[in-house]
C-alpha cells in the first residue's frame, strides 16, 4: 500500500471503500486515517465496543477526547474534519490524500485549518481488485442468494398458467413483473441478502437493458431477469442475468439467444491473466456481428450490444476492471467479474445472459451454477 497519509469520511453502510478500511458497518459517518502504514479509525462512544471488535487491525480512537480537546482550544463547532485534523497535526502531517469524490464542505474545513487535500486519480484502494479466499468465499455466498432469487422467479414461472389472451396468471391472479420481483426478493432476503434493483423485464419493456420492468408478464415473449443482491452479512455483491419464455420463443428470439450465449462462451474463453477489457468486449461485438447482430444507431436509437460486455464484482456492484470498447484495464489473476453480452431491439425486447467468474492461473473459473434454458 502506499505510504502517504490517507483519509476518508463516510459510512460504511453506503461507501464501499470505508466497508473495505474499517472492515464493520456504521450508518453514521465514520473517520479512517491511514498514518505511516497504520489504520486509524475515530469512532464515537457508542461504537467503541463494536469497533475494538470488528475494527482490530485499526488503532481505535475515541472521538470524545479529540472533540474535548479541540473544545478546550477554542473550537465551538467540531466536525468530522476538524477531528480528522487534529490527528493529522497531532502527527506532524500537514497535508493528506482522500478519495475523489470526498466531500467539498470537509476538504474546506481542512484547508481552513491549515491540512492541504489532495484527492487520488484513480481507485483509492486499487488492492480491492484482487480478492482474497476469503473474500471469494463470501463472494460465493452472494451469489448463491442471487441463485435462490433467480431460481424461485424462475419456477413460478413455470408454475403459471397461460390464459386465452397470452397473458401469464400465478395462483388465480395475473403475474406481473412486480410480483415476480417480490418473489425473488422474498427469496433473497431468506437466504440473507438483500436484493438491489431486480429486473423483471417482459417483451419490449428488455430492449432497455436498465428498465426493471412492469406490468403483466406475456408467454411466447422474452422475459430478462437480472438478480444481484448484496450480502447482509459481508457487504459483497453478486449478478446474474437469465432470459426465459414461458411458452415458445419466436424464431428470431432463439437466434438472438444462440448468439448471446456463444458470445458468452467467447468471452469466459478470452478470460486470462494479462488480457485486456476493451479487447474482449471488442471480440463479443465481432461474434455478435458474425451471428448476424450488427451493433448499430437506428431512429436515434443504439439497438444490438450496447453496454459493456463486463464489470468487476466485489463490495460495490460494478467496480474495476471495466471491460467496455474504452477500457484500459487489464485483467489479473484473483479479480472476479462478469461476462455479461446482450442483444437489444425495441420491436422484440431484450436477451441478456450473465455469469460471474474469477480470473485464475489457468484463465476464467465460472462460479455460476444457474443453468440456462430459454424455454420453461
């Protein structure tokens, strides 16, 4: 790690990179210091207790006393940054590095009291790219929650009906997007995570690859579901997109299928320590192309592959490496990411297939277990 000072004011609750530094939740703001190689944490009575447990690898300060002291100096209002500061002199240090996105009102305060900021280009933490066993392991929790979701959205499904006019009923009353999302959801939160975002996308409602979808749910139309939750428990995120027909695909849905899913195929192939982002989602555009899927702008409007063939998966949902048509980054071994290629038309909807794999010696590990069937 690097040797300058450091420092961030958050939650960990909503701050991946504190959730990584101070290793415990906190809904409040919570104070990290990194000091010639030590972890600092300023923390409130309140937590104390939690933090000399959770927080052991950091050297827990209590921000009663610093408040008192700076109190006793003369200080009438004493925010997180002023308290930040006083360990900072307390120190000799007059200047120190936060993340990017630290915010304004605190690097003001700090000036003010004479500790120059300096934020860091790039990820605060680039270590968090390659994830321990152990953090694999919890990695694998989450996506087994994701697995859960996925699989009773998917036998509901299979357990509704089809009435006369193509729409979908489950247990006497028509199956909409949003009870199915409940269904999965509920899934989730039993199995300890806690889901973020599920996409329950039917027919056209999928050729917006962001649209988490409503209304009543139609057989013989695509329906793409995306599951990604996080863990209660750890923080970490998982991902998983299956596109399903309740029913019989069309002809030209089964193409897009096919295509997606030897995209998919490709990309897990070319997954490999050294490789590089922008390349591999360059090589799905050209096996999507190669199916007979041309990425292009129609009526305004991109259609075929149009987001990124992939993102990295840990405390935040997407993180490095990024493989898009712009990445620089280049894969290594111990990252965990997605592969993630889908075909998007307004006219039929969507068709998405996404697996999370993890970069070894010996190239993509696919932690995935969910099968793929497009018809139930």
């Amino acid at each position: 790690m690097p040797s300058e000072s450091r420092l961030m004011i958050a939650a960990s609750e909503r701050d991946a990179n504190m959730l990584y530094a101070a290793g415990m939740f906190a809904d409040d703001a919570l104070i990290y210091l990194r000091l010639n190689g030590r972890s600092h944490l300023i923390v409130s009575d309140a937590g104390l207790g939690r933090a000399r447990k959770e927080a052991a690898h950091c050297r827990i300060l209590p921000a009663a006393s610093l408040m008192e002291r700076l109190r006793k100096a003369g200080h009438k209002k004493v925010t997180p940054a002023h308290l930040a500061a006083e360990v900072l002199k307390g120190n000799g240090l007059r200047k120190v590095e936060v993340p990017v996105d630290f915010p304004l009102g605190y690097a003001r305060e700090l000036r003010d009291v004479g500790i120059k900021v300096k934020p860091v280009q790039g990820e605060f933490f680039p270590e968090r790219e390659i994830k321990s066993a152990a953090e694999l392991k919890k990695i694998n929790a989450a996506l087994v929650m994701a697995e859960v979701g996925l699989s009773e959205g998917l036998n509901t499904l299979k357990n509704a009906k089809i009435a006369r006019d193509g729409k979908l009923v489950w247990r006497g009353l028509p199956l909409t997007a949003d009870r199915l999302r409940a269904v999965i959801d509920a899934a989730v939160v039993q199995a300890g995570g806690v889901s973020a975002r599920t996409i329950v996308a039917g027919g056209r409602q999928g050729s917006d690859p962001s649209q988490v979808g409503h209304g009543v749910l139609r057989a013989n139309q695509p329906i793409l579901i995306d599951v990604c939750p996080r863990s209660r428990k750890t923080g970490f995120y998982a991902d998983i997109t299956r596109t399903v027909v309740k029913g019989r695909a069309t002809d030209a849905v089964r193409k897009m299928y096919r295509a997606v899913e030897s995209a998919q195929e490709l990309g897990l192939s070319l997954v490999r320590d050294g490789a590089e982002g922008r390349a591999l989602h360059r090589a799905i555009i050209e096996s999507l192309k190669q199916a007979g899927f041309e990425t292009a702008r129609r009526n305004g409007r991109l259609e075929g592959f149009v987001h990124a063939a992939g993102h990295g998966v840990g405390l935040d949902l997407h993180e490095a490496p990024r493989l898009n048509g712009q990445s620089r980054d280049r894969l290594r071994v111990g990252q965990v990411l997605t592969i993630e290629p889908g075909l998007y038309y307004p006219d039929i909807g969507g068709v998405r297939l996404e697996d999370v794999a993890v970069v070894t010696r010996h190239g993509a590990r696919n932690l995935t277990k969910s099968e793929k069937t497009l018809e139930l």
